[in-house]
C-alpha cells in the first residue's frame, strides 16, 4: 500500500473503491481467471493513484479530481465478456490517447492593420479642401482687398474686416487637420508597439506622424532661401 492510497480521504477512496468493484464485476462475467483479474484490478488501482497525485500536485485529492481521473479511465464494462473477440480478453486499461489528450492550441488570431492609422488619413481631407477652395478665395480676397484700397479708404474697413476672418477661418480647417493626423500617427505607433505583433501598419502611423511636420520644415527652408 503506497503514502499516496493511505492519504486519499475517504470520500476519494469511496469513488476509486465503487470503480474498482465495477471493474471486478464485469471481470467475473468475462470468466477472466481470478490472479490475472486482481493483477489488472492492482495496476488500475496504482495508476490511478499516480494520477490522483499528478492532479493533486501535493494537496490532499478532492471528489472532483477523482471523478475527473475515473473519466480518463476505460468504463468498467469494458472489461465485460464479448470485448475484443469472443476470448473476454480485456480491453486497454486506460482510454486512447488522443480520447484524453487536450485539443490543440487555437491559432493565433491573424493581424490587424491598425484602424487609428487609417483614421489619420482623414486628416488630409480638410488639407486637400484647402488647397482647392481655401487658396482661390484667399486669392480673390487679395485681389479684392487691392481693389479697395486702390478705391480709396472709405470703403476700407467693413471689407478688409471681412477679408481677415475669412483668411482665418481658412487657415484654421488645414491646421486642424495636420494636428488630427500627427496625433492620431503618434497614437498609432504606440498602439502598435504595445500589441505584440497583433497590429500591424506601423509605415502608415509614422507617415500620418511626421508627414506634416516634414512639409511644413520642407516649406519653411524653401521660405528663408527664397528671402535669402
């Protein structure tokens, strides 16, 4: 008798105890000589308290872990008469493996593209209306404001108010948009470096990132060499 059958609780040993009976039992009704039946009844009986122990992992076994190993188990009616031929020799003890064995991993869920990049490309929206409406009107604004003042400066102020809001308000529309793409650029890369693989587009964030602040670099250089 090992530590580990002698330290089952009895609630446990109950459970190994009904099975083993039932496993005797259909022994008997498959005429199975009586040493070779106690033989498989002991084997079955260490098995199952090495995987009572191996599941327990040094806590006393629970009914749960009991029920748990006894369905790993072949059915005691298994080892009944007309298994495997009609010579009532008994069956595998223990199930096949691949019965027990756990299913296989689950692949890893492919990447994403980041979806905060691609929303940084709204940005360029507000840019491109600029360019194709914003710069004709400040355009006609110049060439009215010149108008006036050639006019003369009574009719200077009203207009030339009128002018400079319309200027601004322009002016605000690419602003916002470079901002909106810069901020969701730098919030791209972070997402992207914090996801481990699983968002991918990291060129897209840091070209929504550094695209506008390279240009407007790029235009401020052209501008102090133009002046130069």
């Amino acid at each position: 008798m090992t530590d580990a059958r002698m330290d089952l609780p009895p609630e446990v040993r109950v459970h190994v105890d009904v099975y083993l009976d039932a496993v005797r039992a259909a022994q008997l009704s498959a005429g199975l000589p009586g040493d070779e039946a106690a033989g498989i009844r002991d084997d079955l009986r260490a098995q199952i308290y090495d995987m009572l122990a191996a599941r327990a992992a040094g806590r006393a076994p629970t009914v749960e872990d009991a029920e748990a190993v006894l369905a790993k188990l072949e059915p005691p009616e298994a080892y009944g008469p007309g298994v495997e031929g009609s010579g009532g020799a008994p069956p595998p003890r223990i199930a096949q493996p691949s019965a027990t064995a756990p299913l296989s991993a689950a692949a890893p869920p492919k990447p994403k593209f980041s979806r905060t990049a691609l929303i940084g490309l709204l940005g360029f929206l507000p840019v491109f209306l600029f360019c194709v409406l914003g710069v004709p009107v400040m355009f006609l604004g110049f060439r009215y404001q010149t108008a006036v003042l050639a006019a003369g400066p009574q009719f200077e102020q009203a207009p030339m108010a009128s002018i400079h809001w319309a200027i601004i308000c322009f002016a605000i529309i690419p602003l916002m948009g470079m901002l909106w793409t810069i901020v969701c650029g730098i919030a791209a890369i972070v997402q992207i470096r914090r996801a481990a693989g699983q968002i991918t587009g990291l060129w897209l964030a840091v070209f929504d990132a550094v695209v506008f602040p390279i240009l407007v670099l790029v235009v401020l250089v052209l501008g102090v060499l133009t002046c130069a």
